[in-house]
C-alpha cells in the first residue's frame, strides 16, 4: 500500500471496569472524537463517553402515525368512495372493522421504519472501515481516539505520540496507531 | 449513575461451568466451523435426511393437490376447512413462543432468555413460514393468491373487502412475519461479527462480512442498537399478541356454533404460547445435547419454560370448562348441541386426545422432579404438540360438520393427501430449522456475554463509579 492515511490511536483493556474508567479520563481531556469497542453492550458507557439518547424513538413514532393513518386512509378510500359495496347491510365506514388493519400497519410501518433509521444512524452497510482488532466480537474492549476530520476550536489537538502516552497513562494494555482500511 | 443499575440484579447463575467470553465464542461457532461431518454432529446428516424426506412426500402432495385441485383433499360441505387450516393455526401458534421470549421476556427484564431466544426467534419464522404455506394452498391456485388477497388498484376495478376476518389475517401474519425477520436479523449483527472475525476461511470471512453489515463493536453504534431492540421488543409484544387474536377472528366473527365465542382471542393467544413453549422444549433439549449447549441451556432454563407450560396448559383448560360453561348458560340450543356433539359425537376421541394431552398430562409439571427431568419433559412436550394440533382440528371440524341443516350433516375426514401435506410442513420446518443450526450462531453470543458480566461487576463489589 502506497500512502495510508492515519485515522487514530487505539488503546485495549482486559475488562469493562477498566474501559469505563478510561472512558470518563478521556472525555475529560476534551479530545474531540474517540469511540470504546465492545463485544456487548457496557451499561454506563454512554453516560462515560457523553452520548445523547438515540433518536431512533420519534422516527418509530412518526412512521407507526404514518401506517395507521395510511391504513385508516386506504380503507376508508376504498370502501367509502372508490366502490361503496353493501357487505350485509354495514355502513361504508364501518370502521371499527378496520382497525386489525391500522394496528397492523402501525407496526410494520413503525418496524420497517425503525431498522432503517438503525442502519442510517449506524452507517450500515459499512464497507470503510474495518473492525480495529478481531477480538473486540470475542472478548476485549478497546478505547480509539480518532483523527477529528474537522478540527473544532475548544479540543485538544490530535497529536499521535502524545495520545498513546495518554492513552497508556489511563490503563490500556496495548496501544496501537490504526490506520484508515475498509473492509474489502 | 447507570452503574450502580448493574448492582441491582441479583446473581443467579445463568451460565455454568465457569465460561470466559472466549469460550462462549468457541462453543457456539462449533456447528458452524466443522463441516461436514464432526464428531458431535454426526447426527444432523440423519436428522436432516429425514427432514428432507419429509419435505420431499409434502412437495409430491402438494404437486398433486395443485396439478389435480383440491378435490383431492376429503374437504366437502358443511366441512370447508380441515386439516389445512388446523395446520395453519397450529403452526402460526408454534412461532409465538419465540416472539413471546425475545420480546416480551426482554421487557419483563427476564435474563435467562438469552441462551434461548436466538433459536426461538428462528423457530417463530420458520413456523410462520410453515403456516402461510397452507391458506396458500388452500386457495387453489396458490400463483393467484398475491392478486386475491393485497388490495392494489387492478382492471377489475374491486378492492379486498376489509370487513372480512380473513383479510386481517393476511394483513396481521404477513407483518408478524416481516417484524419478526427484522429483529432476529438486528440480534444476530453482532454474532455474525464474531464468525466474521474468528472465519479463517475466504469465502466464510466474506459471507459473514456481508451478512454483519461491517459491525465493528462501536459503542456509538451499541447505542442505537439498544434502542432500536428495546422499540423492537416493544413493537413485537402487542404483535404477538394480536396476531393469534386475529387468527381466532377467523372463527369468532363468524356465527358458528362453537366458533361464535368472545374468549377466543385470550384462549387462542394462550393456546399458542403453550404450544410454542412446548416445540421450543422439544426442540432444545435436543440441540442441548447435539451440540453441547448444557452450560448455557440449563435444567434451570428448561424448569422455567416448563413452567410456562405448566401455566398456559391450564389457561387453555379453564378456556375448555368455560366454553361448556357458556354452552349451557346461554341457553342456546345450538351452542349446547355444538359442545355436547364435541366432547360425545363422533369426534369425541380427538376432543378427549386433546383435553388428555393439553390439560391433564402437563399437570405433572407441578412436581420438580418432574420439571427437571430430560426424558419427562421431552415426551410432555411431545403430547403437547399432539393435542395442540388436536385441538385445531376439534374447533374447526366439530363446528362445521354439523350445521345448521341436519340434511347437509357429514363427517371430514382428511385423505391421505392431507396427511402427507401435513406430514411434509414438520419436513419444511425442520429443513429449515437444521440448516439454521449449521449457517446461524445458535445462541445469542453479544446477550449472554452481557448477563455474564453482571455477575462479574457484582462479585467485584463494584469499586468503579
């Protein structure tokens, strides 16, 4: 490979404990991007590392309004004005005959919706970058400080040496420099 | 603190043998990584030929139905429905204890369901698979079935009619089927990571590379994984549970003796999760002993489904008394003659196989002895199976094969046909379900790494924080 391009440094701890820890000193030094790799999820990382709930629920939400007003619409259309059909004397809009089919379309409008919006906020399919280590899916928990793309006033600077000694002085086990690779 | 959340829980050793997270990696990818014939799995190939034996009489049947019609099943008047849709029925129910364990355990914060809701999950698809085979073949012309039964703008100028129970039902299963896909699909990312990551083989490292989507373990991506799963559980839990309703609208809107009760919806719900629970016992303590599962499948693991058995059997069997109850209390004439030519007409040994396997028989579970016995379990769950399809067969076929015109009396009686179809769909399931077993990490590894750690962070005393 000609020129690789630096995306950060990575540091490994043996045990949750221990990446929590880490995780809190780093974003207390203000680095600007730094992500922790786990085999599970670790309760508490979130709080650690600063991140915002999810807001995968409004888009759930809005989608499961959507299919059941769609629903309610599409029955109603069909069987009110497109062809008004006597069914044992009930009324067009006998509606309560039409909500299994709006409860139904709720969900699937909401789930569809809900694994879409977790593909977009996870960037899945992700070919660029290729998992740091094959044993973050076994079982170690590793701590990468990333290269900011856009440097944002107010964080500290990315600085290679300086990073590893940090990341050392925190607890890592094995520090690495990584590089960008996508997966093919 | 989120933390001291983790101190809440209280140890129970749901894993035992004292496994790293490494091992558990190992174990499960076993099954997957030694093909074709290692020495614990020897036995997949038997249980796998004869799946596709079966497979391959329901395909001949079902090849004969379609090229001859469906004259060839011992279908007639009164008797539209027999043991097609008591197929139907049976095997949309199998699937709800799948749902049942990885959404609504997931709600109810039960953490033993981990070791068993990757292959419940699959169970549920393929049982819903399974099922809608049936109403597809039953029309006739299963190539059709798509223009008879979606609502879409056609030349004829006619819409479905969504009046009708029937058109719930394609609306409700369908979407079960599709939601139930997606969130065993959104649980399995993270293992097909951990076989992506340990496959040393090309083609196995690319497959999986694929199928994981480029998982990497990122936290920021564990953070919207975890809500998307818990809206997921969310979602499922009132999908099951309408599901099965849905399914007994078919029989409850209509104005059949015997069909026409308000209980139908509960009953048919509970129905289906002791049904379910009993296929996933089946089913498990096979795998358990095939592929060395023990430490992660225990007897404390299989004590609590069977008491979840222990549970939904009785429901159904209070559902059985209060039916004659109601039979007689309404003092309808129909609706007593219904039941009374139930449980003593000329169908009375299938409503006494049923009420003997789904109401007397699990009773036995009420000894621990009992609850914890391998070889108990495994033939309880066995008669389970057996009434439950029993139990389909008495509601539909008792119904209808005495109507209202005593001249038009008859009795059903399916034709080899029908028994050969029925005989194929457990060739299709298990087809399906065996090769799950060699593609698909069997057990959910993210899930149980993280119920391992609780006890860890316990037994620490949790000096972090």
């Amino acid at each position: 490979m000609a020129e690789q391009k630096l995306a950060g440094v990575v540091g490994f701890f043996n045990d949750p404990d221990a990446l929590l820890d880490a995780t809190r000193k780093v974003k207390e030094a203000h680095y600007q991007s730094f992500d922790a790799f786990t085999p599970y999820p670790v309760h508490g990382l979130d709080d650690a590392m600063g991140l915002k709930r999810s807001p995968i629920p409004y888009v759930t939400f809005f989608a499961g309004m959507t299919g059941c007003l769609f629903a309610f619409g599409l029955q109603y259309w069909t069987s009110v004005i497109d062809w008004p059909l006597n069914v044992s004397g009930k009324p067009f809009n006998s509606w309560p005959a039409f909500v299994p089919v709006m409860f139904e379309l709720t969900i699937l409008f909401a789930g569809l919706a809900t694994f879409g919006a977790l593909m977009v906020a996870c960037g899945f399919p992700n070919t660029k970058k290729k998992i740091v280590d094959p044993s973050i899916t076994c079982d170690r928990f590793a701590l990468m400080v990333d290269v900011a793309k856009k440097e944002k006033p107010g964080y500290k600077k990315f600085n290679t040496s300086e990073v590893e000694a940090f990341l050392k002085s925190v607890g890592a086990t094995d520090v690495r420099v990584v590089y960008e690779e996508g997966w093919f | 603190m989120a933390d001291s959340e983790i101190l809440k829980y209280e140890p129970e050793e749901l894993i035992t043998g004292g496994k790293t997270f490494a091992d558990i990696n190992d174990d499960v990818s076993i099954p997957l990584e030694t093909f074709p014939t290692p020495k614990n799995v020897r036995n997949w190939w038997c249980c796998f030929a004869f799946a596709l034996f079966a497979l391959t009489i329901g395909a001949i049947c079902l090849g004969y139905t379609v090229a001859t019609g469906i004259g060839v099943w011992g279908l007639n008047e009164p008797s539209g429905w027999g043991a097609d849709i008591t197929n139907f029925v049976f095997w949309v129910g199998i699937g709800h204890a799948g749902t049942l364990i990885s959404a609504i355990l997931f709600l109810f914060r039960q953490k033993w369901r981990t070791a068993i809701n990757r292959s419940a999950e699959a169970m549920t698809i393929f049982a819903v698979m399974t099922a809608l085979l049936f109403p597809l073949f039953h029309t006739g012309r299963p190539w059709y079935a798509a223009f008879w039964l979606l609502p879409y703008p056609n030349e004829r100028q006619l819409w479905v009619n969504f009046r009708s129970p029937l058109l719930w039902d394609v609306f409700a299963v369908s979407t079960y089927f599709t939601i139930s896909l997606v969130f065993w699909y959104v649980g399995l990312i993270p293992d097909f990571g951990s076989i992506r990551d340990r496959a040393k083989n090309k083609i196995r490292k690319f497959v999986y590379t694929i199928l994981s989507m480029g998982w990497r373990g990122s936290n920021k991506n564990w953070s919207h994984y975890e809500v998307a799963y818990l809206l997921f559980a969310g979602l499922s839990t009132p999908l099951v549970l309408s599901v099965h309703s849905v399914v007994s609208f078919d029989f409850a809107v209509s104005v059949i003796p015997g069909w026409h009760t308000t209980i139908f919806p509960p009953y048919f719900v509970a129905g289906a999760i002791f049904s379910g629970f009993a296929m996933v016992v089946t089913l498990l303590v096979i795998m358990r002993e095939v592929f060395g599962f023990k430490n992660y499948i225990t007897i404390n693991h299989l004590e609590k489904m069977n008491k979840v058995i222990l549970a939904t059997g009785m429901m159904v069997g209070y559902a059985y008394a209060c039916e004659f109850f109601i039979a007689w209390y309404s003092g309808s004439a129909f609706e007593t003659f219904a039941f009374i030519n139930r449980a003593f007409g000329p169908y009375w040994w299938a409503y006494w196989i049923m009420v003997v396997c789904n109401s007397f028989i699990p009773q036995i579970f009420w000894f621990k002895k009992m609850r914890t016995s391998i070889p108990v379990m495994f033939v309880v769950s066995l008669y389970v199976n057996i009434g439950m399809w029993f139990e389909r067969f008495v509601i539909i076929t008792t119904s209808l094969h005495r109507d209202f015109l005593p001249s038009s009396w008859s009795m059903y009686i399916p034709s080899w046909i029908e028994w050969g179809v029925t005989f194929g769909a457990f060739g299709f399931f298990f087809t399906f379900f065996l090769l799950f077993v060699r593609a698909f990490p069997t057990l959910a590894m993210s899930e149980l790494k993280g119920v391992m750690t609780i006890k860890k962070s316990q037994s620490s005393g949790g000096h972090h924080g």
